[in-house]
C-alpha cells in the first residue's frame, strides 16, 4: 500500500540529515563536516627564474604557525627557508598567520599579511610586517595607523621603501628607520586614493590601485571622487533593539560613476601630476594602468562608458600628456585586458583581442603601428600563462575541441609554426598550470568530475611527472563508495544547428524504462559558466545528493557563457539577456522532456545570482516547461543592477529601456504557474534585497501564489551567520521534496 505523503517526506527529510553509511550523502556531511572538501596546495612563488619555489607548510616547532619552505624545481629538495619561529613579533609568543607574502626583488626581504580583514568580498585588508632575512629584524609597517587597516602594500623595487593605502590614503615607508610619508591627505568615504569603489572592484576587478615605478621614485595611483554616487541603504534589523541603516555607494544602471583619475606623485610626497585624459571622468573607466616598461611612461587601458571601445593610452608621468597608440572596438562589448605586458625592452605590448572572431594574442608596436597576431589560430586562448621571451614561447590555456575542458599549449612568440598541446591526452579534465618564468617547471592541477584534484610538479615541455605535492587519494576513496552514477557530458541540438553543452547525474538506481524528474541547474550569463569536467564541492556534492534522492539534474550552458566558442556564442546575448540565455535553455528543455526517461509533468529549475534571474525568465516565460523553481538573489528589473556590469552587455540606458524592460524578469511575472521559491539575504550588498521585495509586489499585484525566505544580514553568498548554509540547503532540499516529488515511476 503506498504510504501517506507526509510519511514519505518524512522519511526522506530524516535520511537527508541522519544518514552518513551506505554510500548516501547527507546535508550535513556536505555541508557541516566538509569532508569532501580536497587539499590544496597553496600560495607557491617561484624563485629567479624558476630554478626553485616557495611555498607555506605547517611548522613542527612548539609553537606552531607556519614555514615558509623552498623546493629545488629539479631535485625537489627540500629547506626551511623562514621558520615559524622567525615571524613571532617581539613580546610575543605565537607566529604571525600568513594570509599572505610576498619577497623583495633581491629576496632579501619578506613582507608578510596578517590579521586580514573583509572588504566587500574579499579580505584585502589587515596588517603588514616585515622580515629581514640577514638580521632575522621583524617590523610591523604603519604601527602607529589603525590595526587592520593597511592594504596593498608592496616593496619598492629597489626594497628599500613599502607603500600601502590606510583609510583610503596612500604612504611610504622607509624600511630602514620607520619613517613615514603621507603622500595623500584627503581620504575619507568619498574620496578615495589608492584603491577602489565598489562598482570598480565588483565588476572591473580593480582592488590594487597604485603602482611603483621601476626606478622606485614615483607611484602612480588611481583616485576616485565617489561624493557623487548615491547611496543605497540596507537595514539592520537584528543588532540592536532600533534598526540601523548601511548605506552602500552604488551607482545603479544609468547613474553617474565616481569621478575617475590616475596621478603620479614623488614618493617623498608633493603634488600629484593627473594624466590628461579625455572625456568626462565620471562617464569612462581607466581600467587598467601600468608602467610602460619606463619609469618615464604609463599605460592606461580606458574603457567608454558603452564598454565597446578600448583605447592603449601612453601617458607621460611628468606632464601627464597621453598618445593614444591603439582603438580597440566591437559592436557589443569588451572586457578589460589582463593578459598585457611589454616586450623587447619595451618595444612591443603583448594584447589579447577577438578582432577576427577568437580570443587571440597579438604583438602591438609602441607607436601602435604594427600589430601582428601571435597565435593565428581558429580557437581562443582561455588565459595567458607565461612568456618564456628567451626561449621564444607563449604558455596559455586552450581548448580548441573541448569546450568543457581545460589544457595547455605553447606555441611560438614569433607567431609561426603550430600549437603545441602540452597536456598529455590520457589527462582528459580540467588542467590548471603555473608555469615557472623560464618555462621549464609547472606546478599542475589536475581534476574532473569524477576525481577530486592532484596537484604535481612536472617538467616541460614534455610533462615529466617529476613528484606529486597534493594527492586528496583519501577523498578519491570516500567519494568512490559513494552511490552514484558517473557524470553523463553530452551536447544537446535546440536548432539552427547550434549544439549545446550539458551534463548530467542520474539516479545510482536509475532505471531506463521508468520516468524521472528533472531539476536543471542554470546559470547562463556572461559572468560564469557551468558546464565543466572538474571538481567543484559545494553544488557538486548536493546535486549528487539530490541524484541519490531520485532526481536527474542537468546542468546546460547556452548562448552568452564564456566558453571557449568564439566572439559570435559569447556574444550573442548583447542586449537580451534574459531572452537569448532563458531562450535557448528552454530549447533544451524541449528537446530533454521528450527523453523517454524524464518526465515531462516533473521539471524544476534553479539558479543564483544571474542563475536566479534565469530561473525566474525560465518560470515566466515558458510556464509550461517548468513546473518548480527556486530563484536566489535575483536581480529581477535589469535596471536595479549596477551600471558597469548591466551596460557593458545590455547597452546605455540613455539609448532606451526597451531591452531593459523586455529583459527583465519582473515584465513577465504575470506568467507564472508552478511552484516558486524566492530567497534572498537582506545584506546583499551586491543584488540588492530590493529586488525581491519589488517581485514580491509585483506577484501579489498578478495574485500569483509563491514561497520567499529572507535570510537577515546575509550578502550575496548567504552563508554569514552559524549554520546559514547548511539551513539554505536544506530548504531548498525540502522545497524540491514537497513540490516536486522525487523518484522512477
């Protein structure tokens, strides 16, 4: 006799947290012990050349900490190169915390991270000491500024100074008496020196931003007015007995930025020289600068605002004059270029461009009159590794057939000649290298869906195995035992002739003469992609569990995702996102319900972030392919987002909001039938909790029925606070249980 449904959801709700034997997963053995988290091996510098390498390892001394420890590349030898017991602090009995370090140019000098602090997302702020390795001196920069408050700071490359940014001003400090120099005095909220507002930091990765010349006489740094961003305000309303307001400068898709420049200043302080850079400040973004191989010289990378021109700026650090040596332009959009830097003494500037439909490297000359095209490849260069400029190769990361996958190639500098595939072919995955400066050593990270990462240190370029550092062979075992299916890869053909990637876990029982349901995972925007043969725990792990439930889950990358197709698949979503990406995951799903093993009454879709505003598009748009979603942090108005990341791929709100409008989730909210759960951190400095609340509104108005759940000063990543993950996860298990049953039939 079938059992009742609240005995049966019941009995899965106990399984899913008490069960830990028989090969079955559970949310708190995902998410509680973190036992299938891998090793890493982790924050190696390469020393000279490459001829050895550091790296940080638990000390054995009585006190505990951690050895900065170098490695022979080719013998593997093995020294302490600065124990534990050197980084205790006078008056003290325990070691610093490396967060992080970094060595002088000489190697005579380490300057050490600690006490490190959030910023945003990440923890770019703490303090700084330094560590004389002939005296065995150990000094903490900036004693006299506010604890943690020292970010970015850095050796002069003559080692004989640091520079570092407190509360938004910038200093220099002499290593050999103390003595300090304010070369900033105006920092304050709103203006901000040596380092970056939010939209800078979120959506052009700027976090570092001042830079040493060589000749270790001047900084160049980036200084930004924000007194003319509106703020957004979060509430606090656990904290205290009264609310409190956390305002947020966010410049939201139309609004002013902040007012932009880059000056170069003496480091024995004085007035700054600002580069002579055109147009309103507020309207285009200096994304990149660097000395230009010069101490007489920058180069700046400055985007307009529409983020489809890119000009290569020279600009003379005296006069702050510019020349503009190259324009590079696409009708939809560009990305700031991190793969760049100086040949031939300065003669060339190593570029990546898709000029001619892939993302390929070029040579540009520094009167910009010669570019020359250095891999004249059909196929994209996922990243630049390494320039071995003595032997003449170029190390990068390609996957010319294998979108899902990850390898490495060389090829020549000189731009003739073939590819070279590196990666032997039995490593089918996802490989990760980084590649010593002379070209010799790899530290290699190998890993797929199935087998959890080992990390190696190899030879090329035949890619000799000479040791292995990171083998996670424990992890392999417990994973093996667990019940499952191996992950499925397949491509999926939603029309034109356009194939899709996907993968996909079936049920370890799984049976193919009965029907499943189906939860796809989405995410589908330009930010990220999905469908990939590597290791990744978190969602791995619980879509697995979900398997093991009953379920297939599906993961499909459409059109817009940075995969390694070409300019045209990438950029096809320019101005519809929300169309083309919910569009094309629809195709999928029409071609996946007529699989005679899925069910087509019992289809979920479930996503975060931009995932979260596809899986609201997948529910509003086509109802009646999806019958259950779960939609977290949402932007749900494309025009509630922030300006740089919504108008590099949606286009200037000025030029009209009828994209904008048509994109939007929130435009077709009046659609939705099935079952729907919203959830969303109301400390979501990112996607703001807005968004939810203006959905809220907007389905009440439809008289449409839904869930929410709101988690109280959460950010973006909802896992602030004991116990938050594990409690998100479980809801979202228990809401797929009751609403979308799970199991053969």
């Amino acid at each position: 006799m079938r059992k009742p449904l609240l005995s049966f959801l019941f009995l899965f709700v106990f399984q899913l947290h008490a069960q830990d034997e028989s090969g079955l997963l559970t949310l708190d053995r995902i998410f509680a012990s973190r036992e299938f988290y891998p090793q890493s091996f982790g924050q190696s510098r390469w020393l000279d050349d490459g001829s050895s390498y550091t790296t940080l390892e638990k000390s054995v001394a009585p006190q505990g900490g951690r050895d900065i420890v170098q490695y022979d590349s080719r013998t593997g030898k093995r020294s302490v190169l600065v124990s534990a017991e050197k980084l205790v602090p006078a008056g003290n009995t325990q070691p610093l915390e490396i967060d992080d370090y970094q060595w002088s140019t000489d190697k005579t000098q380490l300057l050490i991270f600690t006490n490190t602090k959030r910023v945003w997302r990440y923890n770019t702020r703490g303090d700084y000491w330094v560590l004389d390795l002939k005296s065995g001196s150990l000094k903490q920069l900036g004693k006299e500024l506010a604890e943690s408050s020292l970010m970015f700071a850095k050796f002069s490359p003559d080692g004989k100074k640091a520079a570092y940014v407190s509360k938004h001003d910038l200093y220099v400090e002499n290593l050999s008496d103390g003595m300090l120099t304010r070369l900033t005095s105006d920092g304050s909220e709103t203006m901000i020196n040596g380092t970056f507002d939010w939209v800078y930091e979120e959506e052009l990765d700027c976090r570092d931003g001042f830079r040493w010349s060589p000749d270790s006489k001047r900084i160049a740094y980036w200084k930004l007015d924000a007194s003319g961003i509106r703020n957004f305000y979060m509430i606090n309303n656990t904290d205290s007995v009264y609310s409190r307001l956390i305002p947020v400068q966010y410049p939201k898709v139309g609004e002013w930025n902040s007012v932009t420049r880059v000056g170069v200043i003496s480091a024995e302080g004085g007035a700054t020289t600002f580069l002579k850079l055109e147009g309103d400040p507020r309207d285009n973004y200096p994304a990149r600068m660097e000395w230009a191989e010069s101490s007489d010289e920058l180069a700046i990378q400055y985007l307009n605002r529409a983020q489809n021109q890119n000009q290569i700026i020279l600009a003379n650090a005296t006069t702050g004059d510019i020349k503009v040596i190259e324009t590079e332009k696409d009708e939809a959009y560009l990305d700031a270029v991190d793969d760049w830097q100086w040949l031939d003494n300065g003669k060339k500037l190593l570029w990546i461009s898709e000029r001619d439909g892939w993302r390929n490297v070029y040579s540009v000359s520094r009167d910009g009159k010669e570019v020359k095209r250095l891999t004249p490849f059909n196929f994209d260069v996922i990243s630049l590794l390494r320039v071995d400029v003595k032997n003449g190769w170029l190390y990068y990361i390609a996957s010319p057939k294998d979108p899902i996958r990850r390898y490495l190639y060389r090829s020549k500098l000189n731009g003739t000649g073939k590819e070279e595939r590196l990666t032997p072919m039995d490593l089918q995955g996802w490989n990760d290298y980084d590649v010593s400066p002379d070209g010799k050593w790899a530290i290699h990270t190998y890993s797929t869906t199935e087998k959890p990462p080992t990390v190696s240190f190899v030879e090329l370029p035949k890619h000799k195995n000479l040791r292995t550092l990171v083998e996670n062979s424990g992890l392999e075992k417990k994973f093996a035992v667990l019940k499952k299916k191996p992950t499925e890869f397949f491509k999926v053909d939603i029309g034109g002739g356009l194939l899709i990637d996907g993968m996909m876990l079936k049920p370890p029982d799984f049976d193919p003469a009965k029907k499943y349901p189906v939860i796809f995972h989405v995410y589908g925007e330009p930010a990220s992609h999905l469908v990939r043969d590597s290791w990744r725990v978190s969602n791995k792990m619980w879509h697995l569990m979900l398997a093991q439930q009953g379920y297939i889950v599906i993961l499909i990358d459409n059109r817009g995702t940075p995969l390694p197709r070409g300019r045209d698949f990438r950029k096809a979503i320019y101005k519809k996102i929300g169309v083309i990406n919910s569009g094309d995951q629809a195709a999928a799903n029409r071609v996946i319900r007529t699989w005679s093993f899925v069910d087509s009454t019992r289809i979920g879709v479930w996503g975060w972030s931009g995932g979260g505003a596809m899986t609201l598009n997948c529910m509003f748009r086509y109802p009646e392919l999806y019958q259950t979603g779960v939609a977290v942090a949402s932007v749900t108005d494309q025009r509630n987002y922030d300006n740089i990341y919504t108008e590099r791929y949606m286009g200037l709100l000025r030029d009209g909001d009828e994209h904008y409008v048509e994109s939007s989730p929130i435009t077709y909210a009046k659609n939705l039938r099935g079952n729907l759960l919203i959830i969303h951190g109301t400390g979501d400095d990112n996607v703001h909790y807005a968004n939810q609340d203006m959905l809220i509104n907007e389905l009440i108005k439809q008289n449409k029925k839904f869930s929410m759940m709101a988690y109280p000063n959460r950010t973006h990543g909802i896992y602030e606070g004991k116990g938050t993950t594990l409690h998100l996860y479980g809801l979202m298990t228990d809401y797929w249980l009751k609403n979308l049953p799970p199991g053969g039939r």
